[in-house]
C-alpha cells in the first residue's frame, strides 16, 4: 500500500489510498506474513486505544512515566544518546569529528581534472592527518595509531566493539584510506607496474576494507536503523568515496584483479551476467549506470517533500520492480555468478527505491516497512557477509554501479539525521521539561541556542494565563514565506488570545514573520536548525518541555475562526484526552500530523520524544508515517514485535532505558468533517455539507505536488498562476471586523452549535471553501459507518 499518494502536503507526510500491488506484490511473497486471525469484534469506542495494551496488561512493561518528571527510567543524560543516536558526530568530543566530515564533504565534492582527481586521492589521506591530528582520537584499547588505514582495527573491534567513538566517521575515513589505496594502484598498473600495483591491493586496500567492512557490520548490528537509508542519509560520505572507487578507479583494476586474485578460476571481464534471465534483469542494469551517473548529490541543501522527489527515473524504477516475480528473483539469487552478484544487488536496491519512491506500506502485514527492510537484508547480506575485501575486486561493479545507484536514496532522504541540538544536556532539557519556567540567559556557545530567546519569551507571556496553550508551525522558503505575514494576521483575527510561535529557517521567513508584528519575539530564529520534520518535533518537545500546550498548524491552514472551542474529541468517553489528532473525514483514527494537539503533560513529552526518536532511524520516511508505526495503525502490524525491535516496552532496552518503557497517551480524534477539515483535493477529505460556516481550521494541499492530487479543485487558481491559500487569506482579512454573538449561515462563526463571532464571508472565499464539500457513504460493516485505520487503508472500504 502507498504510504502517500493522492495524500498530504509536506510537513504532515503522506499515505496513501490507492493499492499498489505490484510493488508490494514482490516483497509479500518473498517476506513470511503471519496469518491474519479472527480477532474479536472490539467496542464502538476502542478506535483510541493504546496498541501496546496488550503487551503491558502481560507484564511485558513495567515502567511507564513519572508524574514528576517524565520518564521514570531516565537515570542519566548520556542514556538519551541511545536513543537520539548521533551518527553525524554533531554532538560529539566538542566537533572535533564534525570538522574531519565538513572537510571529507568538501573533499568528495570539489570538482577537478581526472589528474588532479588522481593525486588528490593519494595525498589527502596524509594531509587530513597532517591537519586534524586523528590517528590517536580512538583510545588505545579500541585501536593503535594506524586505524585510519585500518591496520589492527578488526582484531580490537572484537574486544570492545562498544567503545568506538563515531563510527561512520571511522567508516569515511578507511572509505577514504580505500580510494588512496586504489589510488597508488592504479597508478601503478598504469605506468605497468602490475606487481607494485598488486602489493597495494594485497596491503593497504585490503586491510582498509575489511576494517570497513567489521565497522558497518558492529554499527548496525547495534541499531534498528537500517543500512540502506542511513547511509545514503547520513553526512558522512561513505557512499560517495565508494562510489568514487566504483566510477574512477575499478575499471583499471577490476580485469587485473580477476586474472591474479583469483587464481585456478577463469573468469571473463564481460560475462553475459544476464543470460538466460528476463529482459527486465539487462533493463535494471542500464537503468543503474544511468542513474549512477547522476547520483553525485551534494552533501548539502534541502531535504526534499516526500512527493516532490520524483524524476524521469521514477516510474521506470517502480515498472523494474514490478516485473520480476519473487520466483525468478530467488532463482537469480541462486543462479548468478559470484562475479556477477551486483546484477543482483542492482535489483534489490531497484526493489528498495521503488519502495520509497511510492511510500509502500506493506498492509495486511506484521511488518509494514517489510518492503523497504526485505531489500535493505538482500543488499546487506549480499555485500557484507563474506569477504569485503575481495568481493569489491572481484564482483562487477564497473558495469553494475552498486554504491552509484545506493546514492540515490540521498534524494529521496525526508531528514539527514541531524537534530537541533548541540549538546546531550540542551536535548535532555527538551526531553525532560523544565517545569514550565522559562530558561536561563544562554551563552553565545551554541547557533541553535538563537531560537530559544522566541520559547522563553512566550513562556514569558504565558506564565499568568489561564492556560498555556500557544500555536506553533515552521517555514522556509520564499513561496511560504510571502504568505506568512497573511497567515499570522489571520490568525490574530481569528484568535486574538491565541500566541503563535513560529520556527524560522531562513532569513526571508523570518523576516515576513517578524514584519507582521504579531508579538514579533515568538519569530524563532532557527536557521541554524536542520529544514526538516526532526526540528517539528524537537520544537514540540521544547514547547512541550515548558508546560506550554501545544496546538500545531501547518502554513498551508488557513484558521477561519478561534479554533480553541473546538479542541474537544470527536467522542468523549468522560476524560480529556493528552492528544487530539485531525483525522481522515471517512475514518475514526487516520491521523493527519499537520493539525493537531498536545497536552503539556509528562505522558505526551514522552510519546513525542519516542516518536522524534523513531523518526531519526528512518531518514526516508515521514513524521506522519512513523505517527502511524507508533500508534499501530497500519493493517495487520505486529506491535509487539515492531515494539521489540524498536526496544519500546522492555525497560532493559536502550531506547526504554533512556526514554522510559512507552505507554501511549491518551489521544482522540478532532472533527475532521466540519470544524478541522481538509481540502477535497485528497480523497480522505472533505467539508460536510452545508458547514461551510463551521470551518475553524482549513488544510490546503499547497505543499503537495499538483500531479499527486486526486481532484485538483484549485488548478483554474494554480493556471493564473494564484496560490489558492494567498487567495484565501487575502478574501478573510479583507473582509469586515468580526462582530460578537451567533447567526445563521452568513459567514465564518455564527455556527448553530457554537456562537463565536460573526463575520461576512466575502463570496469569492465561500465559493473556494465550498468546493470541497462533500456527503459521504457510511461504509457497510463499520463501527459508527466510518473506518478503523488499523483495518483498512481503504477510502469507503471496511
């Protein structure tokens, strides 16, 4: 199932209706699915429930939150390390490993001739010796002085594999240690010199390899994350040396390697590797070196929308994937070569792109993210469990780009796993709460520190209020930005008593935001902060962390009218609950991450800790994808053994050692159909008919890609070239001064239900709203006629 397509802008990340089985169709017959039980009808009411219920009422978690404070198992700072991993080194020995990867960047990405590009890889590993002093930064145990070229690296790592600091910084530096090694080789080989050439293979390269080779094998050993995404995400250029290798220096050397390494057996260096296999097998390979030579993505600039990553490439990717059935793939997996064994490979990461590039969610599955995981096993299984050294002399990677082809992931990364925050004490901090006081004046030490001023000047205001309760959103970029000032005084009209904190990641956003002058102090300057859905959900932790209740709204809402009445659940079962989700307007429980609201209570700072740190593991995924893992609301998934792996419940684990064993908040649904709704541009959406004037908050679908919507209701605005949210709030702002008191059917307020102001909706603006009115068919069979998400992705279907 696509986890997204036809679905949600940006920040509130895709899902998905329609069923795309031919994708998923591979990995369902080739992953194991438990078989789908006759489980009891559950009450009306149980769409809110806690997944890990049943785990907990087994004594598997016996922990939980404290009252006081937050998680109870929260022994110390330095746990949270395990659960916010810090693989780009950012946090680490004051930025010591953050300066070695900006110059590696710079080193990878720094165009020069072919000769030049010759003696740079020779010499750089010398020089960045020579400036960043590194051969003793790993303490003696781990290893000696020579690990940079991996010498006696394997056998210390057998001892205490635990005690490596930063480890894909030391895979970047032997990936480097690699490519010099190839380097003097091919240089060799090139004046003909084949037995120096051969010496520098047998050594230097050799032993850098499979230094290589035990560091990613002991680092994702350790983690839940997956190899694939990470490395492709991550900003340590491991994938791009090896590519460099690939591309550069193989071709010389791959034919040389095949004669005298591999003595006894006669291999020719342009094997058919696709005999007697489907067409579709030569069709991958061509698209590989095709994409292969277009894949040196810079290590820098923005993570990309979920739907906007898309090419020319795209659907052939996902047509490849769809062709080859699970059969014939395991019997190519059988039959290949060891010489032709990345034909193979190709394909598993075809397979894996194709996953992410449709958002597929393996429904009616224990694992949704089987998919994605199946082809992260093939690649891993295939590369990292025999001899490294070798297979990369030996296999065709010259005429099948194994690491070219990985890159591309690089594009379809929703995060780089970067966190805004400088130190394991400013995350504790945010994770922990600061008893809703605000902070201390800060040092000039850290540039994430700037946004800070922006909370503490809102828990400022708020410390005498009634309740803590602000709104608070991000933007960047010009085309969000030139609205913002219109949102912001929208949004003071429709709610004056509503504080709206807003994260700015560039310049010009915050200058619109500030321009508005609407309490211009809660303008976060976050540029320093990655642009992406982690610095979502670190900015709720931070908010979160001061007692502040938090009432998210992406920047394509539009807010008609107060929408602090409304925050009330679409069923109450007596008690309020610690979180309130929009949700699909045909379902109870299919939550939409771009309107919701958090309580600021120990329970809620946990779920969003937990989630921000799941989210972390999966840089091509969303923060409304994970939202779903978390609350276990895909079809058919095993929490239990996602729970396990993820290291959720038991409190020996990392993740619930630092966090506390999870336990999901309270949480229910907002009125999605009338008060909280969104455009019918997605087939989930929706306004009831005839409640046009009950609107409160509208979600536009302005961050989404136009070819992914279902029914492009605004393409006569988008052809003129207007953006239908500038339209919007250009007609409410210019329209008369609210009046107090209730009315009939003329304007935003003025509800039958809730008398909260009147005012003349301009008719240009009733006509867009309209538009997305709707009825809706009760779907046969269902609790209440509207869907269980944890049954069925299905618009209309049980």
């Amino acid at each position: 199932m696509p986890v997204g397509r036809s679905r949600r802008c940006w920040h509130s990340a895709p899902r998905g209706f329609a069923n795309d089985v031919g994708v998923a169709a591979v990995t369902t017959s080739l992953v194991t699915a438990a078989a789908m039980g006759g489980a009891a009808a559950e009450p009306i009411w149980d769409f809110w429930s806690a997944p890990e219920a049943p785990a907990v009422a087994a004594g598997v978690n016996a922990g939980g939150t404290d009252p006081a404070g937050g998680a109870a198992s929260l022994r110390s700072v330095w746990e949270l390390d395990a659960a916010f991993v810090d693989l780009n080194c950012d946090r680490l020995e004051g930025g010591r490993w953050q300066r070695v990867r900006q110059d590696l960047e710079d080193f990878v990405h720094e165009g020069s001739s072919p000769v030049q590009q010759q003696l740079r890889w020779r010499g750089m590993l010398p020089q960045m010796e020579a400036k960043h002093r590194w051969a003793s930064w790993l303490l003696p145990q781990v290893a000696g002085s020579g690990w940079p070229t991996g010498q006696g690296l394997v056998a210390a790592l057998a001892k205490n594999a635990s005690a490596l600091a930063c480890p894909l910084g030391v895979a970047t530096v032997l990936a480097l240690s690699i490519v010099a090694a190839l380097g003097e080789a091919h240089a060799q080989l090139g004046r003909g010199a084949v037995d120096d050439g051969l010496s520098w293979l047998h050594g230097s390269f050799s032993d850098a390899a499979r230094a290589l080779q035990t560091v990613l094998q002991h680092t994702f050993d350790e983690l839940p994350a997956m190899m694939l995404p990470v490395l492709a995400a991550s900003r340590w250029p491991v994938l791009d040396l090896l590519a460099v290798a690939e591309r550069a220096l193989l071709p010389s050397i791959h034919g040389v390697a095949l004669k005298h390494l591999n003595p006894g057996t006669q291999i020719a260096e342009d094997e058919d590797c696709s005999a007697g296999l489907a067409p579709v097998w030569g069709e991958a390979a061509a698209l590989s070196r095709r994409i292969a030579q277009s894949s040196h993505i810079a290590m820098h600039g923005d993570v990309q929308h979920p739907f906007g990553r898309r090419d020319e490439e795209s659907n052939a990717l996902v047509q490849l994937a769809r062709s080859v059935d699970a059969g014939s793939m395991m019997a190519a997996d059988a039959e290949l070569s060891h010489h032709c064994r990345p034909l193979f490979m190709v394909y598993a990461l075809v397979l894996g792109l194709a996953c992410v590039e449709q958002q597929v969610a393996a429904v009616r599955m224990p694992d949704p993210e089987s998919c994605l995981r199946f082809a992260d096993w093939l690649v891993v299984r295939s590369l990292l469990k025999n001899d490294f050294s070798l297979d990369f002399l030996l296999m065709d990677f010259v005429r099948f780009p194994v690491f070219g082809l990985w890159l591309r992931f690089r594009r379809l990364a929703t995060h780089r796993l970067e966190l805004p925050f400088a130190g394991v004490a400013t995350l504790a901090s945010a994770v922990r709460g600061s008893g809703g006081q605000p902070r201390k004046p800060r040092s000039k030490g850290s540039q994430f520190l700037r946004a800070y001023s922006a909370f503490d000047a809102l828990a400022a205001n708020l410390s005498s209020a009634p309740r803590r309760l602000a709104a608070i959103t991000m933007c960047w970029g010009r085309a969000h930005a030139t609205r913002l000032r219109l949102w912001l005084l929208a949004v003071r009209r429709a709610a004056p008593g509503l504080a709206v904190l807003v994260l700015c990641f560039d310049k010009v956003s915050l200058t619109f935001c500030r321009s508005a002058s609407t309490a211009s102090s809660f303008c976060a300057d976050a540029r320093a902060w990655p642009r992406s859905s982690l610095s979502k959900l670190s900015g709720l932790l931070v908010l979160l962390s001061l007692g502040i209740d938090a009432l998210w709204l992406d920047t394509d809402t539009v807010v008609l009218r107060d929408p602090v009445p409304f925050l009330r659940p679409l069923h109450s079962s007596g008690e309020v609950p610690d979180m309130l989700f929009s949700v699909d307007a045909d379902s109870w429980n299919c939550v939409n991450s771009g309107v919701f609201l958090l309580r600021a209570v120990p329970a809620t700072r946990q779920f969003v800790a937990v989630w921000a740190s799941l989210f972390l593991d999966r840089p091509l995924s969303s923060d409304q994808a994970t939202l779903f893992l978390l609350l276990g609301l895909f079809p058919g998934m095993d929490f239990a053994s996602f729970a396990a792996r993820e290291g959720l419940l038991y409190p020996s684990a990392a993740r619930a050692r630092a966090l506390g064993p999870h336990l999901t908040p309270s949480w229910g649904a907002l009125d999605s159909r009338a008060h909280f709704a969104t455009s019918f541009e997605a087939t989930y959406g929706g306004i009831e008919v005839g409640r046009v004037s009950d609107l409160s908050v509208f979600h536009l679908m302005e961050s989404w890609p136009r070819e992914s919507l279902a029914n492009p209701l605004y393409e006569d605005l988008h052809r003129a070239g207007i953006d239908p949210v500038r339209r919007l709030l250009e007609g409410i702002l210019s329209s008369e001064v609210p009046l107090p008191g209730g009315g009939a059917d003329v304007g935003v307020g003025g509800s039958h239900e809730d008398p909260v102001g009147v005012y003349s909706m301009p008719s240009d603006v009733r006509e867009l709203l309209r538009r997305s009115e709707r009825g809706w068919v009760e779907v046969q069979g269902a609790p209440g006629g509207r869907r269980d998400c944890r049954r069925s992705f299905e618009a209309g279907s049980r």
